[in-house]
C-alpha cells in the first residue's frame, strides 16, 4: 500500500527546515551520518536508478535515534534531571534508552509484555528501567499513568515536532549525497519518519515526489488519514542488497519493486531502509522457507 503526499499534506508546513538543521547540527557527531548506497540490480527491474538510505546502520539499528536523541538534548538541565518515560514495543524504546544513557538522563520504557525479547534485552542493555504492560490497547494510558506518577518527560514516538525535525536529517542528508534525486520512498508507521524526512526534502527540492509505503499485513497511516485520527494496527534486500532488515524496514524497496509505484524510466530514486534489528529467530524460519 502506498500513497504520494504533496507538501500540504504532510506535517512540514509544522517542522521548519531551520528547525532540521538545528538538529542536524545537535547531533553532530553523536549518530551516524547513514551511507546512501547504489542498488544498480535492483533498479534496473524497473529502469531506475535506485539508492538505498541506509538507516538500518544508525545507532540502535534504526533512523529513531535521531528523533530521541534530537529530543533529549532540546530538553532543560532540569527536565533531564528528572528523567524522561515513552511507550514502544521495539526500535523507538530501544532509541530513547540508548540516548537517555547518552545523557545521563533516568529513562523509563512501557513496553507490550510480548515484545520482541531482542528488544526488551537491549533497552534493558542501555539501563533503562521497563514497565510491562499486558494490553497493547491501553499501552498510552499506562504510559500516562507511569508520566504523571513520576512527573517524567514523555518523549512520543512519533507526535512531536522535535522528534520529527530529528528524523528529518536522514532528508536532508538524501538531498546532500543525491541533489537530482526524483523521488523518495520512505516507509510509514507511525508517519514521523515520513513527516521529518518530506518536511526536509520537499524544502530542499519542492519538486521531489515522497512516496509513502506501508505494509498490507498491517496498514497504520493510510486507514488513520482516512479516519482522521490515530486507529490501531491489527526479503529481498538481503539476497540483493546484502541488508537484513525487518519487513516495515524494507517496505520502501518492496513498494518499487513490485510495481506499484509509478515511476519514470530514468529516475533518480531514494528507498529509505531502516529496522535492523531482525529477530534471529523469525529471519533463519523466513530464509528457510
């Protein structure tokens, strides 16, 4: 599933390109500046020229460092003091613990009690304290109870402007590395990835189409567009590209491959690939199948 989204559409007209470049230079030096990486075989089946963005080598393994890190260091001496509580079943706990360890900031995650076990072992790896919760429906309400418990600092996984000027510098980075770039595929969960990166990129390059892609098993933002508001949500990249990253990661390249995104012959293409952090698991079951 995907869906082309001009500028008035899409949460730029809220994240100012000042505001992207302020935080590319806050985090300067403390996440990766991601190599954008030719995909000649790939491109060829739909006669492009395809680069992969690849946000699956940003610290923690994927493009959410930047938004919470970016977030982190926006707040007062005071506010870090006190410590910081979000909500995430996987990468964006991951970002928020290793960026509040960072900073020396008290972080505290919700997590779904079915969370990956990778997950839970890497926020509890970067220090931070793990409130379980059973049901995936009510995760935001423990969340604030745990919030206005403690008094923390809640950093939203995607619904916040300072988090989504941070993902933004992996857009401005793509118009750095690649000026002619024509398109630009990111893929879309939670829409702060594709909020950030369009506000930059369309800043840059109003010219750019941005295309969003989702998966089909699990659409968020097209059904949440279409409602209005937030509703729940019920590899060949590594034969090719040598990437081994989660399916959400890779929806971006699968979208142009499989065609159902009209492109030009010619075009400069971007598929934003993020989510390395695979469950060994369920990728040797997928390979074996």
């Amino acid at each position: 599933m995907y869906d082309d989204y001009p500028p008035d559409r899409l949460l730029h007209a809220l994240i100012q390109i000042k505001d992207v470049r302020a935080a590319q230079e806050r985090l300067a030096g403390r996440v990766h500046r991601t190599p954008l990486l030719s995909a000649a075989s790939l491109g060829e089946r739909r006669d492009v020229r395809l680069f992969l963005k690849c946000e699956c080598f940003q610290k923690t393994g994927s493009f959410k460092a930047r938004g919470a890190l970016n977030k982190l260091l926006s707040l007062s001496a005071a506010e870090r003091a006190t410590g910081i509580v979000t909500v995430s079943a996987g990468n964006h706990a991951q970002a928020v613990a290793w960026a509040a360890r960072l900073v020396d900031t008290p972080c505290v995650v919700v997590m779904p009690s079915d969370a990956p076990r990778g997950k839970i072992d890497a926020v509890r790896g970067y220090a931070a304290e793990i409130v379980f919760h059973d049901d995936r429906d009510t995760l935001f309400v423990k969340l604030a109870e745990v919030r206005d418990a403690r008094g923390l600092v809640f950093v939203h996984p995607f619904d916040d402007p300072v988090v989504l000027a941070g993902a933004g510098t992996a857009g401005l980075e793509i118009v750095e590395d690649l000026p002619e770039v024509d398109v630009v595929i990111v893929p879309v969960g939670g829409g702060g990835l594709l909020g950030g990166v369009a506000s930059a990129v369309h800043a840059l390059r109003p010219s750019v189409r941005v295309v969003a892609v989702e998966l089909a098993a699990g659409p968020g933002m097209a059904p949440a567009l279409a409602a209005g508001k937030p509703v729940p949500v019920p590899r060949t990249l590594a034969g090719r590209a040598k990437l081994v990253v989660e399916g959400s990661g890779a929806a971006a390249t699968a979208g142009l491959l499989s065609g159902r995104i009209p492109v030009r012959p010619g075009s400069y293409v971007v598929a934003l690939v993020s989510g390395g952090n695979v469950d060994l698991g369920r990728l040797g079951a997928v390979l074996a199948s």
